[in-house]
C-alpha cells in the first residue's frame, strides 16, 4: 500500500509553493505535487486548495488549475464564477472555465519556487 504523506504537513508544503505564484500566472495540481516528490498526489494538492479559504494568509488557490487550464476547482469559490472572476482580475482570460494561453501562462514551480 502507498504511503500518504502527513496531510498536514503536505497541506502547508503546497501553501508554501501557491503563495509564490505571482498574479497574473497559474499553475497545476500535479505541477505542485511533481515539485513536492509526491507526483501521485494531485488530489491531495486539490484538497489542500479545497482548505485554503481558512487559511490566514490568504492563499492564492484560484491560480491552480487541471493540467488542461481547466477551472475544476471554481465550486469552492462560493460562487460557480468566483475563481473564473479572481483570474480575470489578475488579466488571466478564461472562456468555458478554462484559462485562455495557458501554456503561456503556466508556472512552472520546479523552475520558479525559492528554497
């Protein structure tokens, strides 16, 4: 059976990577989890952005997105258009709940993130 990492440890990894997201780029839950040496563990990267709205800090969940540029984690926004409107103010255009250029916008933490 596959180890899980300690959720909240990990949980703290991943916001400590999200908060080096500058405005105006997005990433991925697996980009996340590929830097963190957990590449089987998107979905706990999703959970964790499913918990960033308790954080203090603030933590800029709306900025990760599906490996496509797809908005699936809008639902935890409060509204269906919350995360779709957070990237537009940040001149992120999105159309259907996917990021427009995402390639062009995608961080990439294995070659951004600070030690």
């Amino acid at each position: 059976m596959k180890e899980q990492p300690d959720r909240q440890s990990f949980f703290q990894k991943v916001y400590a990577v999200v908060k080096q997201i500058p405005p105006g780029r997005v990433t991925t839950y697996g980009a996340i989890a590929g830097f963190l040496g957990s590449p089987g563990s998107s979905r706990m990267v999703g959970w964790a952005m499913n918990h960033a709205h308790k954080a203090d800090p603030t933590i800029p969940a709306h900025r990760v997105v599906n490996r496509l540029g797809i908005l699936t984690g809008k639902h935890h926004f409060g509204s269906s258009t919350m995360m779709q409107q957070l990237l537009e103010n940040e001149n992120i255009k999105v159309i259907d709940d996917k990021v427009v250029d995402f390639r062009n916008l995608f961080w990439n933490p294995k070659l951004e993130v600070k030690s």
